[in-house]
C-alpha cells in the first residue's frame, strides 16, 4: 500500500506533525514514506482526500484496536516490515529518527552519528 523503504504510520495523527525541520530533512534523506490512518467511521467522506494525500482510510477497525491496545500513536515500520519501536507520544518520534539516524550511521545535524 505505501511501497518499499521505512514507513513512519500514525494512528489518527500525521506523524511529522510537530517534528523539526532537521527531522523532517532526515526522514526526506531516509525516503520515510510517513502515512496516516484514518478510521471511516470518523471520516466518511476522506475517501477521496486520502488518495491525494499522505492517508489511509481503514475499512475496519483492526487498525484502531492494534494502535489502542498497544497503546501508540505512531509505528516506524523498516523495509523488511518490522517495526523499528513504537512512539506513545511525538518525543518518541524525535527518539525513533535520531536512533534510525544512528544506526544506520547518519548526521543528525547535532553532529555526526557513529
């Protein structure tokens, strides 16, 4: 659905929201697809808005019930479709981007990331 490379997906909330733009510049060099999930119940007429955006309208709520249950906002999702970690709130996505940043052996702007 998002294709191939990192994917950033929050939960009702657009994960970038809040980030700086030397974080958003990180996710751009890195190619994170960023999406948001949308519920159709709440947003019954986002059908044809999510297509030109950055959203995703879920048909069920199996979407809803995993993010709820395991109590996140936002999943970092690597290109082997694990997940890098879970974000409970938007400092967890700052944490996330800079320990991606590190791993694989990037400038995070605040210096240079072994």
């Amino acid at each position: 659905m998002v294709g191939t490379g990192f994917t950033l997906i929050g939960h009702g909330v657009d994960p970038r929201e809040g980030l700086s733009a030397q974080h958003l510049e990180l996710l751009d060099a890195l190619e994170v697809r960023c999406v948001t999930i949308l519920e159709s119940a709440d947003h019954p007429s986002t059908f044809q808005a999510a297509a030109q955006s950055r959203r995703l309208v879920a048909v069920d709520t199996a979407p809803g019930d995993y993010f709820g249950s395991a109590g996140v906002m936002a999943l970092p999702v690597r290109p082997d479709f694990y997940l890098f970690g879970a974000a409970t709130r938007s400092a967890d996505i700052l944490r996330l981007i800079g320990q991606l940043a590190h791993d694989l052996r990037l400038s995070t702007g605040t210096g240079t990331a072994r």
